[in-house]
C-alpha cells in the first residue's frame, strides 16, 4: 500500500496558491480604509458553519474559495482605522507574514537547542532593558496578558506563601492570603486569583480618587486591618494603564508599601507599560522598574497580530520554582537537541508552546524601537484631540479624565435623566457598530453609560476621529427625534 503524506502531491500548485494568498491579503490589508469596520454575518453564512464533518477532501481551491467568500469579509473590525473597542490591537503586513514563517518552521518552545530559543530570549532581553528590569530578570512570551497576569501572580502567591505550597497546597495554609489591587484593576486579575484557589474574596478591590488611581491612604488602612485579623497580605497589583480609562496608580508608592509590608509587588501594564516608549509619557510609568512582576501584551499597543503577552519576573529563581517539573522524558541534556540553555517550559504553564516570538522580533527590528513610541505618542494625541472635540460639543459630555489613550464619553440630550441617557447612548453604539462606519466600545463610568475609545491603532488619523464625532451627533439627534422609534 502505497503510503500517505499531508505534502502537496503538486509542489508548483501550493506555491501558486500561497502567492495568491499573499497577494490577496496585502491588498485587503491595503484596501481597509474604504471597506466599513464591521457588518453583521448573513443567517446564510453563519449556516454554512453547521455542514457536516468532511470526510473526502475538497481540495485546495474549493478550500481557499470558502475561506474568501465566507471568512474574510466577517472580521471583528480592529484592522480599520476606525476600530477603538475594548483594547484591541491592528496587527501589521510583516506580522502576517512572519505568522506564517513561523507556522512554516513549526518549533516547539517547550525547550531545546534550536534558534527559536534564542529569538524568544532576545526578545525578552530587549523587555528588561527596555522596562528597566536587571539582565538577570527572567520572562516568558505568553498567550496575552490574561495569562502574564496569571503567570505574574502565581510566582506571588509561592514566593510569599512561606510554606512549600506546590507540594501541599492551600490546606496547609495557616492564614488566608490577600491580594490588594484598585478597583479598577483589569478582570483577568481576579480570575487568576480564582484559578489559584485563594478565591475572589481574597483580591482586596480598593476604591479610586477621581483620577481612577488606586487610594493609597484606603489600601494601607486594608492592609493593617487584614493584618489585626489574622490575615496574610501577600501581593499589591499596581495599574499601568486601566481597562476603563487608562489610569496609572502611583507605581513608586505601591512599591514602597510592598517592600515595608514584605509583599509582592505586581504589576499590569498590558497596554500602559508600553508609555514608557514615548519620552513625552514615560513619567506615567515611574516605578514600574520596582515590580517583581510585570506582565504587558504586544498584541496592544504594540500592534503585533496575536496571541502574544509577556511576563517578566525580577528574580529568575523565584520565576523557575514556581513552574519547573522535570519528569524523566523532559530531562534536560547536556548536548544534542534537548539540551540549550534554558527549557522555557520550566517558567509558565504550557509545555508545548509556539514560535510567537518571531513577529515580535522581526516588527521591531523592522520598525525599531523608537517608531513605536512615536506611534503610542500619536495615539496619546489623537485621545487628546477627540478631547476636544467632545468638549467644544454642547450635546456631548467627557465622562473621565484622559491621561493616556481612553476616552470615555455620552451624547446629550435636553430633559434626559442619567437612565434614559444610558439607553439612549447604548442605542447609539449599536447603531454605529451596525452602519459600519466606527467602532468604539461601552464601559460604565459610575453610573454612566460611556461610549469608549480606546486608541490602540497605528492606522487611526485625526479625521477618523473627526468622522467619529459627526456620526455619534447625527445619530444621537435623530435617536432623540424618534427618527429610529426610540422614544
Ligand atoms: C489592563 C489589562 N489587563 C489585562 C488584560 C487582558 O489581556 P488579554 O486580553 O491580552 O488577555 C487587558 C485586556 O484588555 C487589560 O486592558
């Protein structure tokens, strides 16, 4: 019986394929501007994902065709320069490209001596000069920055713990441990709080002054009474940059009450850490050099496709303890191919792991170091300018203070109490989603509801967001009109 391969039969066909891919790709990518942000999925194209299993093939052209008529053009939208949902990041050409070279070499960075190894830690290396951590630092590419944070507040948990916890768990804790962060602090924390089995009783949220930073005076009173009542403060999450309006807390003063407390001192800075780029920003982040932990995206702000995170950890050893296990068929040799330096598998969760770094190492050798920061300094100004836009509006009204890349704001409408001004706003959103045209994000700025934009996006230029405010003042009056049935 003859035997089987997935290789082509028809090497020359895949290569004529994979360069009209290319070429189909960099023209979608160049052609974004004129295509809406996003348009809803037709019944018929979500149907065409319920066919059966195939179990013959249909081929490489049959394949691509489906992918062109029923993928490509049902993106999330953030690609557009008019995307500013959520913190979501644009990706780049050479980023596509260098996905696929990866894919092509197709490593695993679980460990051994093979040249992904060295990218990653160069990679990493580049982190610790560029964040101020020592050379000796340690890090590790993750999925994103859910999982940084994760990473970031495991090695927390066992560094502070004072007893073997890998080996007995939490039952053989004597006190309950707590983490204290604002309450402003990102969901991702939380949910690593909860993965840790400390519960999410245990994240101490503490309230914010009006510039969303976390109180200090709040949190030190927290600590003291934690303290009097037996419990084990063990961590303080700092923000560099929050999820609602891009608030940095005070970082130096964090770190201060961490080393008298003899706490861990973590900090998210999945979007914000990267202010430390501009010359003009890099004030916001003081301090962030102190953290024994910091996890940061680059699919973000610093606009490479995803998945790709970073965790790094002041002290190497501490970073390793927490996650090295070394069973007999993943010893590390001395020579050949399972030996190298380090195994990265003994600093995160995951064994296998994929070849991320190469997008990230080949777009900042593309771009250099310093593109980068103009470009969040871009971003920063262009939160600015829609700053004035909103403000020079009468039927518009800032919602928060905009210290980095968020603005959070509402349309206006005479008569309207803050509950139907929230399903008014709310309407609007979906209507600007839906005509294609932008696409902000919600957040709720006490009791308000906000339109967010959040500017993450090296396409963005200032009369995107010229366009932007137009639409949400045509839409805002002819929603208060009635011209949509709403009343
Ligand atoms: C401050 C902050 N931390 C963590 C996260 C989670 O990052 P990811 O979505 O990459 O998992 C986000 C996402 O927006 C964030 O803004």
């Amino acid at each position: 019986m003859e035997e089987e391969t997935l290789d082509p039969i028809d090497w020359n066909q895949m290569k004529d394929l994979g360069c009209q891919m290319v070429e189909d790709m960099m023209k979608y990518l160049e052609s974004v501007r004129e295509r809406s942000v996003w348009q809803p999925i037709p019944k018929t194209v979500k149907d065409f994902f319920k066919k059966p299993l195939p179990e013959d093939p249909e081929g490489l052209n049959k394949t691509y065709q489906d992918f062109l008529e029923n993928i490509l053009p049902y993106p999330l939208g953030n690609i557009h320069p008019r995307f500013w949902g959520w913190v979501i990041g644009t990706g780049t050409p050479l980023g596509m490209l260098a996905e696929m070279l990866a894919a092509g070499m197709n490593p695993n960075l679980a460990g051994g001596d093979h040249i992904a190894f060295y990218v990653e830690s160069q990679v990493i290396d580049w982190f610790k000069e560029i964040m101020g951590f020592p050379s000796t630092a340690s890090g590790l590419l993750v999925s994103g920055g859910s999982m940084a944070n994760l990473v970031g507040l495991t090695v927390a948990r066992n560094s502070k713990a004072g007893f073997d916890i890998r080996k007995h768990g939490l039952q053989a804790a004597s006190q309950k441990m707590t983490i204290y962060g604002s309450e402003e602090t990102h969901s991702s924390n939380q949910k690593a709080i909860e993965l840790l089995g400390l519960g999410s009783d245990a994240f101490r949220k503490i309230p914010v002054n009006e510039e969303f930073q976390i109180d200090i005076e709040s949190l030190k009173a927290h600590i003291s009474e934690d303290q009097e009542n037996d419990y084990h403060p063990i961590c303080i999450i700092g923000n560099a940059g929050t999820i609602n309006t891009g608030a940095f807390d005070d970082l130096n003063s964090l770190a201060n009450i961490c080393e008298q407390e003899d706490m861990w001192f973590h900090v998210d800075g999945a979007f914000g850490a990267w202010a430390i780029l501009s010359p003009k920003l890099k004030s916001l982040v003081s301090g962030i050099n102190r953290a024994d932990s910091l996890a940061f995206d680059l699919h973000k702000w610093m606009y490479m496709p995803y998945e790709v995170g970073c965790t790094l950890v002041k002290k190497e050893e501490e970073h390793r303890q927490a996650f090295s296990l070394t069973p007999d068929y993943l010893t590390h040799t001395l020579r050949g191919i399972g030996g190298g330096e380090k195994w990265f598998s003994d600093y995160g969760v995951q064994l296998s792991r994929g070849f991320r770094a190469l997008k990230v190492w080949m777009g900042i050798k593309e771009h250099g170091i310093r593109k980068y920061g103009r470009l969040i300094q871009q971003n920063v100004e262009q939160a600015q300018y829609l700053v004035k836009l909103v403000q020079s509006s009468s039927e518009l009204e800032l919602l928060a203070p905009v210290p980095l890349n968020i603005v959070c704001f509402r349309f206006l409408a005479d008569g309207l109490d803050d509950s139907s001004l929230n399903d008014l706003n709310k309407e609007l959103l979906l209507r600007l989603h839906e005509s294609g045209i932008a696409a902000p994000s919600y957040t709720m700025i006490g009791d308000k509801y906000a339109l967010r934009v959040a500017i993450t996006n090296h396409r963005s230029r200032r009369e995107d967001f010229d366009i932007l405010v137009k639409t949400v003042l045509k839409f805002g009056k002819e929603l208060v009109g009635g011209k949509y049935g709403y009343e």
